[in-house]
C-alpha cells in the first residue's frame, strides 16, 4: 500500500511540473514567433509568457483541487 502512494505521489508532482513547464513554453515560444513576424520585439514575448503563467495556474489549480476531493 506505501508504494502505492508513493507513486500516486510521484505522478501528481509530474503532472505538475509539466502543467507548469509546457504552457509556460508554449506562450514564450508563441510569443517569440509572434514577435519575429510583426517585427514587435517584446510585446508578443510578454504577452505570451502572461499566458502560459495564467494558463499553468489554472491548470494546476484544477489538479490540486481534483486531488484534493474526498
């Protein structure tokens, strides 16, 4: 049974390390391609970087909250 937990554990910190790392990415990514084709330097970067932050929040906010269920 520890085992168990153990591993339902290490998956609940993966999962949020990715819910955090891969939006977060994806907005700087997006932001940097943005910028390049509108010629806008850091407009779309922190644009895309608020929303990978507003997007991992949310996402790890609803993982935890499912977690958290009785």
């Amino acid at each position: 049974m520890p085992k168990k937990k153990g591993f339902r554990a290490l998956l609940l910190a993966v999962d949020t390390a990715l819910g955090i790392a891969l939006p977060l990415l994806a907005g700087i990514f997006l932001g940097l391609y943005l910028d390049k084709r509108f010629l806008v330097k850091p407009l779309f970067l922190i644009a895309g970087i608020l929303l990978g932050l507003l997007t991992a929040f949310n996402y790890v906010y609803r993982l935890l909250l499912r977690h958290n269920r009785p």
